[in-house]
C-alpha cells in the first residue's frame, strides 16, 4: 500500500477513482451486447459470477476480455450482459493473506461462468490441543477461562467445569464491563454475556475474528481484525468512529488522515485510556507476510476525530512489534500498562490534558517477539506479566523485575484475585496453572490443575 501525503487543507484520499474508472470500463464492455427484442439471437451475452472468500476481503480484482476490456470491482459481484470469449481474473493482495492464482475462462454465448477467489493464510492454521486463551474472574471463587472450541470453563473455588456456550467458535478473551458483568468475545464476530448466572449470545455486527474486549473510557469495547472496533451501548453494539487522524508527538500539527478499517491491521487489546493494535505502514516495500508491514499503534481521544493514532514500539530495526496486551486500568494513571511484541513496556504519563506512552527500561522475554501477552496489575501495583516465551514475571513499582515461573511453553493469560491467588493459562493440554506468590518473601509455589477435556481443533 502506498499514498500520498497531501497538504494539511486535504487529507482525504480520493477513494472514489477506482469506482469511476471501472464504471467507465464495465460501460465499454456491456455497449457491445445488443438486446434487441425483436432479435433474440442479437444479444449472445453471458454472466460472471465473482466470488471472494472470505467475504471480509476488500481486495480489487481484475476481469479482462482477450480484446482487452477491463473490468474492475471489489468482493461478490454478478457481472451480466457480457460478450462471449476468453476472460481472464486478476486477483488483487489482500493484507497477510495469500492472493489467489490467476484464473482464465472462456465464457459461452448465454453461459454463466464462475471466477472464485479464495484467499488463504500465509501461514497453515497451527493444530490446536487442549489449550486456554486468556483467563479472568470477579473473585476468588468465580474465575473463567476460554479457548478453541467454544471453551469455556468456570472455578466456583474448588473445581474447574465446562460452561456450555452453544458454539463450537474459538473464544480469545475476556473482560468485565462496568457494571461487572462478565464477557467472551471469539471468532466469527462472536459476542457472550452472563447475566443471571446464564451465558447468553450477543450478535457483534461483524463476522470478524474479535481479539479484544476492554473498557475504554468506561465503555466496553470489541475489537478485531482489519481494525474492527465496536462499542456497546443502548443495549447493543454499534461500531465505533473510523477516522483517525495522526498528529506530530510535539507540535500536535496533524500529519495524516487514515482510516480505521483500511489501515490498521488488527485491534488486539482495549485498556482504559487506549486501544492498542498494529497498523499497515503505508510505504512498506514489498509484499506483506505475517505482521511484516506493520507498527504497533495505540489509538486515543482527539478533539476533531474519532480517533487520534500514536506510533508505538519500531525499535532500532524496526521490526514489526504489534501492542498485544493491557492492564485492565486504574484511576491511577501511572497504573495503566501496554505489553508489546518485542518485550517493550509502557506505562501511561499526563501530558497535560493528553495521555502519552512513555517505554520504561525493562524487557518481557528472552527472544525477540517473545514479548508480553497478558498483563495482571495487583491492587498494591506490583504488575505480572506471562510472555511468549513461557515466562511469568513480577514488575514491583521500585526493584527490579523477577522470573516467577519457566513453563518452557506460550502463556497467554494471567489474572489474580490477589498475589497468592494467580491462574495463568497457556498452550497445556488440558491444564491450567497456579501460582502462590508472596512478594515480601519472594516465595512462590506452583502447581498443574487439571480442567475438563478440552476440544481440539485439527
């Protein structure tokens, strides 16, 4: 993706080219189909039928008739009263996805052919076992965790049972709104409540992977891949504000315009003051494979957007370093915490009326992109981390940061009823982790729980 940065009058992009462009095009081809009523035969015209897959891709594609007529158009179309002939599609790149193959066909007077696009991941989907994604509780004796296969347990302060959600959709997290009451929130756009002691659906409005839930300035938020981002309020979701303006860290003088849902990546974790993610780097020089193309990114208030962008976590060679995880908040602005990518941590700082993320000089991991990826602050502000690398690691407000525990396997998620009271949940089969910390003493115990047989995902 590429663009140019207009003056600070003109920040849009002209979106609308492409349209006219193909509109002119597609208006070329269908001139030479007559249809005639008193000729039948005048009109040997066929149809094409486009279909991309998944159907949250918005890449453009590319139909061109052996005679050299253009097509262009964005996901599902029928294209009609066309002439006979060879066709070939062109598919466009889709952001961390595979572009299909190039596909030609010969279309029959008064035929219908097919072009589908499937786009893959660059990567095959990894096997799943018996593994937990993130874990959150309102006390001692009410602890939940989630994972694949619409997993979702429940500790009543004994035992660990199964919670029957309906669905066998992954589930990646959860979180408290203000009220308290407890959410899920999966893949498929999926979106779960308890209320009355019962787990009910909630439609999302997207059929986006959701990777983030959070309260963000006290409303529940839901955010997920190609930036989605929603907030719940009236008793419902309703996407939130795509324009994004970013402006210089010192003069505030904006630099650009982006938009929300083409150039952001993910949204992958929801504080109180900031939605943290990854955005697509606009001047990136080839083709984007994984994360590569992007920048960790915060989002926050601006006075004239929806959303103002911060740039966060390109270190010396600007490796990709995506913000994955945040600390639930606290009125303490000093208590508020992004985990990143590469083992970076940034704690929130009062810029005048702003909130600005400063690095502090620790490190999450052993391994580059082994970072953070769930953060539990205890109530005194000791913080705990679990990293990519099996790591659970204590951050005391003043000292120095501590190894808690080596699982030698992904964490990804922590939280505590207090200091000797922390499950932490990662890729075990059909097991979850406990820890008994004492910070004054520095002891620690730990111990395997075992959890009802979890699904697996092949």
């Amino acid at each position: 993706m590429s663009y140019k940065t207009e003056s600070p009058t003109n920040f849009r992009r002209h979106t609308w080219l492409p349209a006219v462009m193909a509109s002119v095009l597609l208006l070329g081809l269908l001139a030479a189909c007559s249809d005639d009523p008193t000729d039948p035969s005048a009109c040997p015209c066929g149809t094409i039928v486009v279909d991309v897959s998944p159907d949250t891709v918005s890449a453009i594609w590319v139909c061109t008739h052996l005679k050299g007529d253009v097509i262009t158009g964005q996901g599902d179309s029928t294209l009609t009263r066309l002439q006979p002939g060879t066709y070939t599609m062109t598919w466009g790149d889709a952001f961390g996805l595979v572009t299909p193959a190039q596909d030609t066909v010969s279309l029959d007077k008064g035929a219908t052919i097919n072009f589908t696009g499937e786009y893959g991941s660059h990567y095959p989907q990894p096997e799943t076992g018996g593994w937990l994604f993130d874990v959150l509780g309102t006390a001692a004796d009410d602890v939940c965790a989630v994972g694949p296969g619409g997993t979702l347990l429940h500790f009543d302060g004994d035992n660990w049972s199964r919670v029957n959600l309906g669905t066998d959709l992954t589930i990646n997290a959860l979180a408290r709104d203000i009220g308290g009451n407890m959410w899920s929130c999966g893949d498929f756009g999926g979106t779960w409540y308890r209320t009355g002691g019962q787990w009910r659906a909630m439609a999302s409005g997207t059929t986006r992977k959701l990777y983030a839930l959070g309260l963000y300035r006290n409303l529940l938020h839901a955010g997920g891949e190609d930036g989605y981002l929603a907030r719940f309020i009236d008793s419902h979701w309703t996407e939130a504000g795509r324009d994004i303006i970013e402006r210089d860290p010192v003069s505030q003088i904006p630099i650009d315009t982006l938009d929300r849902a083409v150039d952001l990546a993910a949204i992958t974790t929801i504080s109180l003051y900031a939605v943290g993610g990854a955005m697509v780097l606009p001047d990136y020089v080839g083709t984007p494979v994984g994360v590569e193309g992007t920048q960790g990114m915060a989002l926050g208030i601006d006075p004239e957007y929806s959303w103002r962008l911060d740039r966060l976590g390109l270190g010396a060679l600007d490796s990709p370093n995506w913000v994955l995880c945040s600390t639930v908040g606290s009125s303490n602005l000093d208590h508020n915490y992004l985990g990143l990518l590469n083992g970076d941590l940034l704690q929130s700082q009062a810029h005048g009326v702003d909130v600005r993320w400063e690095r502090l000089p620790v490190m999450l991991g052993n391994n580059p992109g082994s970072g953070a990826r769930d953060l539990w602050l205890a109530a005194d502000g000791d913080l705990y981390a679990v990293t990519g690398d099996g790591l659970v690691v204590h951050l005391p407000p003043a000292g120095t940061p501590e190894i808690l525990y080596d699982a030698s396997t992904m964490l990804t998620g922590i939280w505590g009823s207090g200091p000797d009271n922390l499950w932490v949940t990662g890729l075990w089969e059909n097991q979850i982790l406990h820890l008994d910390h004492d910070p004054m003493s520095g002891s620690v115990q730990a111990s395997m729980w075992d959890t009802p047989e979890l699904p697996s995902v092949r």
